[in-house]
C-alpha cells in the first residue's frame, strides 16, 4: 500500500465513509435515499425472519391447490401472502423491480447468496454481476490499465518519467475489492431504504406462490427471478485450469502470459486490460473476425487497432486441451496446433443462465435449450405468478435493460400500468481499448430490412494522436435510410466512444434523421463533431427488398462537398 | 455600371455585367469563416479570390496566416496545450490505479510548444491545400475595401494589388483586447501565451471568460501557480450560474487561486518578475501576467466606414440575417460580425453565405441551440438554454433536473471533484430547453445531447433511451427525481 501514502487525499474506500455517500455506479438514486441511511451498520442479516415462523407450511400447500385457476396475474386475490413481492437474485434487475414495487406500495423481500468476488452456487452478493462481477470492477481494471496507453501519449506531450511506470497488481485488487464492498454495502442501504426485506441465502421455488431459503419458506403473490448468469467453460481436458472472467477480476497476481479463449466484448475487454498492464496476451477466436454480430467494419477496425497495441490474435483456432507441464506453465492445443508458456489461461466462451436448482422444473416454469427462462414481453414466465428479468432470461444481457425489465415490471405488477421493455435502439459499449459504443442497427442488418441505406464512415487520426506520435485512429459509422433519411444505426471505436454515443443514442431512438443531425453545430474540438459534420455519402446501397425481386440499381457516385 | 446595378438590388440576376468583374467574390480573411465560404462558392461555380496575411503564431495588423484563429491562435493549440496539462491530474489519479510513478517527473514545455507549432504549420499547410483543391486564388497580403466592388491587397514587399469583385466577404475574426492600465505593456494576451518560451512557475489570469479559466487550467496542470482575477462574482458570466459555480469550485479543487470580485490596477516589473497590483491592494507576483479579457473584431484597417459599411459600437459590422452589411455587395461572417463567435458557426455562417449567394437558396444561420464547451480541466459543455435563460423565456413552470455524482475513476483514485450534470425542461411541453455537464469528456458527451435539442426531444425521450454502462454520460438519460420546479416569470435577474 505504499502508493497510498503519496497522495494528498485520503482514500474513500471504506464502506463506512460518509464522504462518498453521493457515488453510485451502477444506479445513481436520488441523494436522500442514501443521506437518510446510515452505512454503519451491515450485518448479515438486516432483519429478523422470525415473524415469518408464524405462517404454518400446510397452509401454503393447501392453497397452492387453486392458484393456477386464478386469472388476474395468476393471484388469488382472496389469499394472504407473506409479502406481494419475493425477488431471488439481488442484482440489477432484481434490486430495481424490488425497490420499486416496494416505492409503489407492494410488500417486498428479496434473497441472495452471501458475497463472494467469485460466483458459485452458494456465493454472489447484493449488487450482483454488475457491481461485484462485471461493468464495474471491469470497468477500474480498465482505467488502471489504459493509464499504460496514457504515460506514452504524455511523452509526445512533454512528459518524461525518470524511470517506466511501473504497475502494482495487489494494490490495485485491494483498491478495487474495497470499492466492491462499498458498493455491495451502498446496495443493502438502497434496499433498506426501499423498506424491501433482504434475506441471506439461496432461493428455490418450492411453488408458485412460495420461495424457500434455507429451509424456510415465503409465501408471495409475485415471485421474480432475476439471477442472472455465470460465464461458461467448455468441457475440454484440463479446464480445471482455465479460470473465467470472476477469477480473472480479481487474481492474486498479474498473468505474465495469458491466453484469452474468445471473440466477444469480454474477451477483448480482458485482452486490453492485461496488454495495458504489459501482460503477454494472445486471443483465441474460433472465427474469423471477433465480436459476432457487431457491424462489421467495427470489427475489423478494433481488432487491427488492438493489434497495433501489442495483443496477438489466433483466428480460427478452437480449443481442444490444456496441458500443464512440470513447471507449472500451461499450454493451450487447438486445431492448429499448441501455444505454450502460458501462466493462465481464460475462457470468455460465453455466459449461461443461472437456472439449475432453482426448481423451475417440479413448479412448471419453462426454459429454453440453454437454460435461459422463457418470458413473454411483459417478463411473465409459463407460471402465471412467476416472473424473470435480467440475464437469467437471456434476451439482452446489459445492466440498464435489466433495470428497464425490473423497472417495467414494478409498473406492470404493482402500478396497475402493463409495460413492456422497449429493446429498440439500445447503445451497448465494449470497453476494449479503444472502446467501441453502438446503438441501432449494423449495416448489415440495416440493408436487410431496409435494402436501400446510405452509409457514411469517417476514418481519422485524431488531434491527441498527431501530437503523441501513437497509431491511434477513430472510426465513425452512420447508417441511414435512404427512403426516410432516418438514421439506422450509429457506431464508433476509438477513444471515448461510449460516452460520445450516449447523447446519439437519444437522437437515434428518437426517430432523428441525417438532416437533423447536419442541422446541429459541432461542438470544437471534439472527435464527436464528426458525426455531425459528415456531408459525403461514402456508399449508397441499393438493394431492393428481395420479395419484390428488383436487382441492385448500382452505387452512385458521393456528392461533392 | 456595375455598381449601380447591385445597389438597385439586382443581385443574384445573371447579368452581362457579371463578366466585368475579375472575381464573383472575393474574401477578405483566410480562417474558418472565410475559407469555408471560398470553398462551397468555388463549389456552386463560383470564381473566387482570397486574401490573408502572412503566417505568424502571434497576430497583429500585418500578421496572421491561413487557417486563422482556430487554427493558429485558438481552439487547436489551445486543445493542444489542455491535452498536454491534463497529463498532471493523470498521473496523481494513476497512483491509486496501482501505478507506481518516479518521484521526479518532468514537464518540458518548449517540446510541446515545438510540436504544437509543427501541427499548426501542418494544418497551415492543409488548409491552403484545401483552397488551392477547391480552386480558389489565395492572394498573401492585407486586403482591405476600396469600393463595393472593390478590393485593394498590399502584399508582403509592398505592392498593391487591386481586383473587382461581385461580392465581397469580410472574415478577418477578431483579436485579443488588452486591459487599459499602468503597466499594461508588460502583459501578455492569448496569442504570445499559446507561443512562450517558457513555462510560466507563476501566472496571473486575468478575466473570468472560457479563454482566462483554459489558461488557468493548463498552466496548473503543467505545475504552474495560478491567479485568476476576475470582476464577477464567479468566472464565466453568460453561463448557467450554477454550473458557473461548479466551475469554481472545480478550478479552486485544482489548486487555482481564485480572486473574485477583483480588478487589476497596475502593473510593475521588479526584480523578482512582474507585479500586479489589484484593487484591493494584495500584490500578485507573476512571471507572466495574461489578459483574457475580451477581443475585438478586426475591422479597424479595412477601410470599412469610407467605403459606407456600418459598425456597431464595438466595432464589429452590422449584418442581416442572411450576413449582409448596409452594403449589398458586402457580407460579413465569423467573429468580425461578433454574432456568436465560434468556429463552427463561422463555418455555419459561410455555409449559409455560399448556399444563399452562390446556390440561389437562401440560408439563414440558425443560432438555436448551439453546443460549445469550455476546456477548463475538468471541461464545461453546455447547449441551449440556461436555467436563468428559461426562466426568463418561460411562460410556464420549468422544471429542473440535476444530478452531481462522484466519477467512477475517482472512487478509486480518491480525487475530491464531482460531475455535474443539469437538464432545464419546459413543465407544459416537456421539452429539454437546456442541458449543461461539468466533468471528464463533458464536451464529447454534449455533442450527441444537442443533436436531441436541436430536434426538440422531451425529457419522455430522454427517459425512454437506454443507458450506456458504465458511463458518465447514461446520467442524462436516468435522471428521474425531479430537482426543482420553478415559476417561469418574475424572477429577478442574477448579476453575479
């Protein structure tokens, strides 16, 4: 911790600092739900359950007889319940769909597993993927990694160190470990606050009405699941030594060589972190390009780009094995051959829905081939009385559609006001170095539904660039409809993308079209002006529809500026 | 003949006059304004000339090169020299990052100041590229009015030029005032302060504009010692006066001493470097002493009122609408007009300029929600109207909407300075009038915000778009607690 004593300020880790009550990452809620509480106090259990003893079990058997029979919600309004509400999985969606239903008058309790970093059967924690496993402990390594790319832009800037910064990986873990249980503890409050019961253990669905933890059985008359996902690892020979994106957020030491197996957003974020933290990293990707489903000329434009910075991709190479050898490196075989000399290797293949013992199959509850909960457009599960949101679902596994879904169903529940999640123009952002932020449509999907798109891209160095020397370039996408002049789908990598995307995100979803967006000053200098000064069509697709069978009318030539 | 025809206002007709004139136009100033217009009428067919005095980092009456302000003298080389000071904040925010940094790290100014002059010859060079692509005849030498149809261009060795022209365009921009005090001589302004051949260890500020607060933040974040002196209460006068005070607050967290309500009196050099004495008596020792205190249109030597092209009383030229002077054939864009003076409405003027003179559709610049930042470090970005602004407008309620958060990086790195982030909406049309953010990448966040105000979006619009993850910009679209409602009508003005 010696890095600590050489800054002026004191550290505001500690749950218990009242400083910081304003900071909130995942959901930033109105200041007095956090200045009335009090952060001292975190106990594990922050109520006594023993005033649910007193409803006997039979009683709830007894009625669970005439439940599916029931038509408004599949409720039996004439049943008492132990609450209205009983959410298992503290996470996102969960946190939000309680909090709310609780401000909208329902009784509400909620259970999770005790906190870990890792997340296994019998660990999680309040605040879930996003707080404790994901967006933000991903999110600081990021910062402290990209700090790499910073000190050798500062040279092109004037800026000379006596000796190479040099990176302390367990100051950084301690750094970032106290900010999770702060985070953790600041998501207990919100709960408290909300007057929502937080119960410590694992759920089960015993009914439809009924929940145990533990041994203990809750009756309710909605029940959400919202528990999420966990990251996956093919069962090849030697997993045992793979470790996922849980352990890698918080290892005991820096990898000194890493294998990342995987092509989408967590694989490239991880690749940029440990490159940033001068890990040796080589990305396996089963395809050709990374970051399925992305426009692919983003695709290509962040993987040549994180290229550049140092990262090696092995394309078209899937694993088969790991192999550890006698001094403890490990090697990874694939179909093209073995890599050898690596000190962990990561699997990034994807993340599964967290539905085994739950006992969604003995109450009816349905699930797809990968486990993922089936829910119609209001999160209603194939039990009437049951409910999902979030990853467990696994419509669009982002933290803010989580809290749309929980949200949405807060109000359909208990505002008496039916509302359905709206995934139209949602921005996602991959935080790889560069970052890349996206909302719409990619070209590709746009020429499918719309056949007839104009595209405009800008590809550039920017003014950061010229004067540090460095390889950096941004690129910006627009796609527009050339029948309505709407823009499609909007896309960017390269420094502050995420950000820059957000503010367009507003104007996407709002049906605003390329006019619009030529009709508004930039703001300068900034990289975002770009996509408000982009006067040259770089390609004007053509394609009809196909059922009206017409063939491409030809690329015309970009008007003059 | 001629002449007499514009005046009856046969303008725009094509004549057989037309083709007595050695140019259709002819453009008095090379920079955002001036060449943007060149460019487009070259485009519509135009024949087209353009004057521009010689290069030199630093104005004056004889100096000034392609490119102008923006690019020699303004946003470039001041962005330049904000990228390079914000390195200083970094590197205090790394340590809790894990990073262990050389207790000695140096700064070397005269190598930044050397690539920024590269990158400015650079784009120098571009930008004559860009006329000479465009096909437009740049001529070096200071142009001025000879008649309304006619331009004069002195060159470097003296000789005078004289050419006809249909139209003339007057973009010659704007320079830095200096204050009118003892002493006054040993200051410097924004040019020679983008050019100094050393790095001031103690600057006084003087002025509470967005050019005063970026100096001040670039040369403490280069280690420098700061004085700001400003008249107002709080710098930035014309702004949100609640994201004025943030500002204030951040520059002050920053280490910028900041001295309210303060004028100089004088300025005397000693022996330990120059001191300025304020109105309050204290004495501010400095090694440079910078006035950002205001500018001026350039319009003093271009034989404006002879030739019967009116003024205001700040010397900048009356214009119309669509950017015409008193003079038919006479236009002005840019900061020499001082309508809104920033480089893309330059660019927006000359647009609307070539569209409506040269392309037979007139344009009207439209100043409506116009974004702009402030690079102060941490920056200000704001676009539309202020909750002072709305409240005068208003008819109705108007609705505020706040939201002041620790950053992410700072939970880690420990830094005591949060965002802030206001949206000003009508209460009867829930339309947003006005959005404004103070923290990292505020101006790169604001851009796509003022795509939204521009089209009218609602704060329901707002609401309804999904956040980006973890961002500081998602806070625009989650802000659901009401902050304040406020009367629209009788609220005595602010004069802080």
């Amino acid at each position: 911790m010696k890095t600590m004593a050489s800054s002026l300020t004191s550290p505001k880790l500690s749950s218990l600092s009242s400083p910081t009550l304003q900071t909130l990452l995942c959901q930033k809620p109105p200041l007095s739900h956090l200045l009335c509480s009090s952060f001292v106090s975190l106990p594990k259990t922050l109520f006594s359950l023993s005033c649910h003893a007193r409803f006997p079990s039979q009683y709830q058997r007894c009625c669970t007889f005439t439940v599916r029979s029931q038509s408004e919600n599949g409720t039996d309004a004439a049943r008492r319940y132990d609450f209205d509400l009983f959410t298992i999985g503290a996470g996102s969606g969960g946190v939000r769909a309680s909090r709310f239903a609780a401000n909208f008058g329902a009784s509400v309790a909620i259970c999770e597993l005790p906190f870990s970093t890792i997340s296994s059967d019998t660990t999680g924690g309040v605040g879930g993927t996003c707080v404790l496993r994901g967006c933000v402990p991903k999110k600081l390594l990021v910062y402290s990694s990209k700090y790499a790319h910073e000190f050798e832009e500062s040279n092109g800037f004037g800026w000379k160190y006596d000796s190479e910064p040099k990176h302390d990986w367990s100051t950084l873990m301690a750094n970032k470990n106290a900010e999770l249980q702060r985070l953790t503890g600041i998501y207990k409050n919100i709960l408290k606050n909300s007057d929502v019961k937080l119960i410590e253990g694992r759920g089960k669905i015993v009914d439809p009405h009924t929940v145990d933890v533990d041994g203990k059985l809750y009756s309710a008359r909605h029940i959400i699941i919202s528990v999420g996902g966990r990251p996956f690892i093919p069962d090849i020979p030697g997993r045992e030594y793979a470790i996922d994106s849980d352990a890698a957020l918080d290892l005991p030491s820096k990898p000194e060589k890493i294998a990342i197996v995987g092509g989408g957003y967590i694989a490239l974020e991880f690749a940029g972190i440990f490159n940033g933290l001068a890990s040796e990293v080589h990305v396996f990707i089963r395809q050709k390009k990374v970051l399925r489903g992305f426009d692919e000329e983003v695709r290509d434009f962040v993987s040549e780009q994180m290229a550049i910075r140092g990262i090696e991709f092995h394309v078209e190479e899937t694993p088969q094995a790991i192999i550890k050898s006698a001094d403890g490196s490990l090697s990874l075989k694939t179909n093209k051959g073995t890599v050898e000399g690596f000190s962990h290797i990561m699997f990034a293949t994807g993340r599964t829905p967290n539905t085994k013992n739950l006992g969604l199959e003995s109450v009816g509850v349905k699930t797809a081939k990968n486990g993922a909960i089936e829910v119609d457009e209001y999160s209603q599960t194939s039990v009437p009385s049951i409910w999902a949101v979030g990853d467990v679902t696994d419509r669009m596994n982002l933290t803010p559609v989580a809290l749309m879904e929980g949200m949405a169903l807060a109000k359909t529940l208990f505002q008496n006001n039916p509302t359905k999640p709206d995934y139209r123009a949602v921005p996602s952002a991959v935080f790889s170095q560069p970052p890349i932020g996206q909302v719409g449509l990619t070209e590709e999907q746009a020429v499918q539904q719309y056949g007839n798109v104009d595209i405009f891209t800008a590809n550039f160095k920017p003014l950061k660039a010229t004067l540090s020397g460095l390889p950096d370039r941004a690129f910006m996408k627009l796609i527009v409809c050339a029948k309505t002049n709407k823009v499609l789908g909007l896309h960017m990598c390269g420094e502050d993308s995420p950000e820059i995307v957000q503010g367009f995100a507003v104007a996407v979803k709002a049906g605003l079209t390329k006019a619009d967006f030529d009709a508004t000053v930039g703001v300068h200098p900034t990289a975002a002006e770009e996509f408000v000064t982009m006067r040259t069509t770089t390609r004007k697709i053509r394609k009809s529809k196909p059922a009206e069978g017409k063939t491409d009318s030809g690329v015309k030539a970009a008007a003059g500026v | 003949m001629a002449r007499k025809m514009l005046i009856d206002g046969e303008l725009g007709k094509p004549s057989e006059d037309d083709k007595n004139y050695d140019f259709d136009l002819f453009v008095i100033g090379a920079g955002s304004g001036g060449v943007r217009a060149s460019r487009f009428s070259a485009n519509y067919g135009a024949k087209v000339g353009i004057c521009e005095l010689p290069f030199h980092p630093i104005s004056s009456e004889t100096i000034g090169g392609v490119g102008g302000t923006c690019v020699i003298r303004g946003c470039v080389p001041k962005k330049i020299l904000v990228y390079g000071a914000s390195y200083g904040g970094e590197l205090e925010d790394a340590r809790k990052f894990g990073w262990e940094l050389s207790e000695k790290v140096d700064f070397n100014w005269k190598k930044l100041l050397q690539k920024k002059t590269d990158e400015i010859n650079r784009l120098n060079g571009i930008y004559k590229r860009l006329l000479s692509n465009a096909g437009v005849k740049l001529f070096e030498g200071e142009g001025r009015l000879a008649g309304p149809n006619e331009v004069e261009v002195t060159q470097l060795d003296g000789t005078k030029l004289s050419y006809s022209a249909k139209h003339i365009l007057i973009a010659t921009g704007s320079r830095a005032q200096r204050l009118n005090i003892p002493g006054e001589e040993l200051a410097i302004t924004s040019d020679k302060a983008l050019s100094l051949e050393e790095l001031p260890k103690r600057a006084v500020v003087v002025g509470g504009g967005y050019i005063a607060v970026e100096f001040a933040s670039i040369w403490r974040g280069m280690g420098s010692t700061v004085d700001l002196v400003f008249r107002k209460e709080l710098p930035l006068r014309g702004f949100d006066d609640e994201m004025r005070a943030v500002v204030a607050r951040n520059l002050e967290g920053r280490g910028i001493n900041l001295h309210p309500r303060t004028n100089l009196s004088k300025l005397m050099k000693t022996e330990h470097g120059i001191m300025a004495v304020t109105d309050h008596g204290e004495e501010l020792m400095a090694d440079v002493v910078l006035f950002a205190t205001g500018r001026a249109p350039n319009s003093k030597r271009l034989n404006l009122e002879a030739a019967g092209v009116e003024l205001d009383n700040t010397g900048a030229i009356k214009v119309d609408e669509y950017s015409r002077t008193n003079m038919p054939s006479v236009w002005a864009v840019g900061d020499v007009t001082n309508r809104m003076n920033l480089t893309p409405v330059a660019l927006m003027e000359g647009t609307c300029f070539a569209n409506t003179v040269f392309k037979g559709q007139p344009s009207k610049p439209d100043y409506n929600n116009v974004p702009y930042a402030v690079f102060s470090i941490p920056p200000l970005s704001v676009v539309g109207l202020s909750e002072e602004q709305a409240l005068e407008q208003a008819n109705g309620d108007i609705l505020i909407f706040t939201s002041t958060f620790n950053p992410m990086k700072n939970t880690i790195s420990g830094r005591q300075e949060k965002t802030v982030m206001k949206l000003v909406v009508d209460a009867e049309t829930d339309k947003v009038l006005g959005a404004s953010m103070c923290g990292p990448d505020a101006p790169e966040i604001m851009q796509g915000i003022a795509v939204a105000l521009k089209c009218g979006a609602t704060k329901a619009q707002f609401d309804s778009t999904v956040g980006l993850h973890p961002t500081a910009a998602e806070e625009f679209v989650t802000m659901r607690s009401l902050t304040r409602r406020v009367a629209g009508q009788g609220k005595p003005k602010t004069n802080l």
